[in-house]
C-alpha cells in the first residue's frame, strides 16, 4: 500500500514545526520571516493539534480531511520555507531611524492625530454600550465606519519608522497605537495584535547583536491576549490551540471543491483584482462560503489563503503562492533601511499577511493598495530636507521598545 501523507496529519505537524527554526538558523535569530511562521503554524495547525489530542475544533470542520488539510497547510509551510532559503535575510539592515532624513512628512502627525481623535470620540460616543452585548453588538455601537478605521488604523501604524523621526511624529504615533488598542478592545477586534506583533518584529531585524529573542517573548504576551479576547468577543472558552477556522475552512473547501464545484483556476484571483475597480464590486470568498455552507444565515466564517488556493489550483496551488508571498515579504524587508516606502511597506505587507492568512487575497491586495495610495498622498505633501537641516543619529531616540 503506497504511503499517503494525507492521512498522516502528525508527520504533517512535526514536518511543518521544523520551518520557523530552520529559518531562525539559517537567517540569524531576527529574521522575521521565522517568527512568522510560529504564528502560521499557530492559526493553522493549531486546531490539528487540537483534534488529534482530543480537544475542541471549530463547529463543521469535517474531521475525515483534517490530514489532508494539514497536508495543504505542510505545502504552505514548504512554499515559506522554499522561498525564505532561496532569499536569505540580510543580517546587516541598518535601522531606518538612523539614516539623515531627505524630506519630512508634515502630514504623519496631523493624520495620527485625526485618527486618534476620531477613536476616542467614538469611545466616549459609545460608552458603556461596549462594555456588554457580543462582537457584533459593540461593532454596532461603533458606526459604519468601523472597518474603514481599522482599514486607516493599519496603514497609520506601518508608519512607525517615518513617525519617529521627529518628537511630534512620535507623541501622535503613541496616543494614536494607544487609541487604536483601546479601540479595539472595545469593539472585540483582535487586529492590533498583528500590529503589535509586526512592529516587534521589524524593531528587532534592525536592533542587531545577540539576545534572546524578544518576539518570542512578545509572542506569547499576544497569544495570551488573543486567547482572552476571544473568549471574551463571544467565543465561550477559548483554547490556545483552537485559534481562528482555518481548519474549518480548509476542509470544507476540500469536501465541496471538485466534488460539488470545479476548481475556479485563478477565478477568485482574478476577481480579487477587479475588486479593486471602483465600482466592480465581486463577492468575496467569505460570502461564497455562507451561501453554500449555511445559506442565509448572518455569521460569518471568514475564509484562509490555503482554502483559497486549492479552491484554485488544488494542493499544487498552495505553495506557489505562499513562495510568491515570501517572496514580496523578503525583498522588501530586505530594503528597509534603503528608504521610508520600503520600511512602510514591510510593516503593512507584515500586518496584511497576517490578517490575510486567515482570510482571503482580495483582502491582503485591498490592504496593500490602499496603503500604497494611504502613503502616496502623505508623501505628496512632504518637505526636502537641507543635508544642514537632517538631525544626527545620536539626537534620536533607539526606539520605543527598549
């Protein structure tokens, strides 16, 4: 009888856990690329491992194909991996608070500023209706513009490395971070862990020397967090390793997709991309899943960039397009002390992949360009630098994490 990893899930576990370390080493211990995939394997073999040691999964995960879910999970992995080994992280990025300035961005404070002031006016709008009722409930209480500002939220705190340049951009980037956390709080919304987790990330790829690593100690503050915000969104009791659907997801597309509905072979990609023509609005994946799953029904399910890519492709499709996405992760970590946009773009790219991962690609793109045109608009208004006029190195802090 032929071996069949698919219906091996634990060789898919332990082959899967051996990504993020063998990337820590290959790369030197503030390579990000490897940090990003202990969360990967959180979020998506979380739940496996869950399963296999008889603890709670997602509602409707079908447990017949978890090993053939974590085998597409094992390909991702290897897709990471593959790409991470073939771009190695460069060990010298120099911090970009550390390089002479060539123009000031007098709208980086002005923009924080409004985006703090418009979270706390909701806050004090909404008061003690956020301290009762479920997610939805206290997303409700927020307005219409809730995603919009946590959409605005991510791109403002991708600017952490322009905000620190001046004392101004520095005092509006902690009251807005402290705003946006309280925000989310408030609203049950888990989005600025990713935030919080991208920044610690990029703060230590530019540190240098040789200590123990602080995202794995950050990692677990978050995971903590995450787990306690769960529960407390409406999740009932949440476990460390039954995080998010993706394992829900994942083997319900497996079960539907071909059997039910042919593969979309770059359908949903190219769907993700009209969605971003004004006016060309596509059904996202999110929806496509309610409509065949529980038809009518108001919850949502999200969806996992795995799912999308055998809903594609099949399995074959799953690590190209995790190497693809590595790809773009490393060149421009790779440049961020090269310029302001690629610092920016490295965090944004950071947050939206992970947001991402347990969504779909029309999401991680519209997060992207957004930002891409966010930044555009605060550099169009910005201010030459005299080489007299740039401050020292010296006259800036190290960071704010120190």
């Amino acid at each position: 009888m032929p071996f069949d990893l698919a219906q091996e899930p634990w060789l898919s576990v332990g082959l899967a856990a051996v990504a993020g370390p063998v990337l820590l080493f290959a790369g030197g211990r503030r390579d990000p690329l490897g940090y990003l995939t202990l969360y990967f394997f959180l979020f998506g073999f979380g739940p496996v491992v869950s399963y296999l040691t008889g603890g709670t999964i997602y509602s409707g995960t079908n447990p017949q194909l978890i090993g053939r879910a974590a085998l597409g999970l094992l390909l991702a992995f290897a897709g990471v991996a593959g790409a991470g080994l073939l771009v190695r992280q460069r060990r010298d990025v120099a911090d970009p608070m550390r390089r002479p300035a060539e123009r000031r961005l007098p709208l980086v404070p002005a923009v924080l500023a409004a985006l703090a002031l418009y979270g706390l006016g909701v806050l004090a709008w909404g008061g003690g209706a956020f301290l009762s009722g479920t997610k939805l409930d206290r997303v409700a209480v927020a307005g219409p513009l809730h995603y919009d500002y946590l959409l605005l939220q991510m791109c403002a705190c991708a600017l952490y490395f322009v905000a620190y340049e001046t004392s101004t951009g520095r005092f509006a980037y902690r009251l807005n971070l402290a705003v946006y956390i309280a925000y989310c709080l408030a609203t049950g919304e888990r989005d600025f862990i990713f935030v919080l987790f991208a920044l610690v990330l990029h703060r230590e790829l530019v540190r240098g020397g040789r200590r123990l690593p602080r995202p794995v100690l950050w990692g677990a503050a978050l995971l903590f967090g995450a787990t306690a915000l769960f529960g407390l969104r409406g999740g009932g009791q949440a476990s460390v390793l039954n995080q998010g659907s993706v394992l829900f997801v994942d083997t319900w597309v497996m079960t539907h997709v071909p059997s039910a509905e042919p593969f979309q072979h770059g359908l949903s990609y190219l769907h993700a991309l009209l969605n971003l023509v004004p006016g060309q609005p596509q059904e996202p994946l999110s929806q496509w899943l309610v409509d065949r799953y529980a038809p009518g029904s108001s919850s949502g399910y999200g969806f996992s960039l795995t799912g999308e890519a055998y809903l594609n492709f099949g399995l074959l499709g799953i690590p190209v397009l995790f190497a693809l996405l590595t790809l773009v992760h490393r060149w421009l970590a790779n440049r961020i002390d090269r310029a302001p946009v690629y610092a920016y773009g490295s965090l944004l790219f950071t947050v939206a992949w992970m947001y991402g991962f347990r969504g779909e690609s029309a999401s991680l793109l519209k997060t992207c360009l957004y930002g891409a045109v966010f930044y555009g608009v605060i550099r169009l208004v910005s201010v030459r630098v005299t080489p007299e006029a740039a401050p020292r190195a010296e006259e800036e802090p190290a960071c704010a994490w120190s």
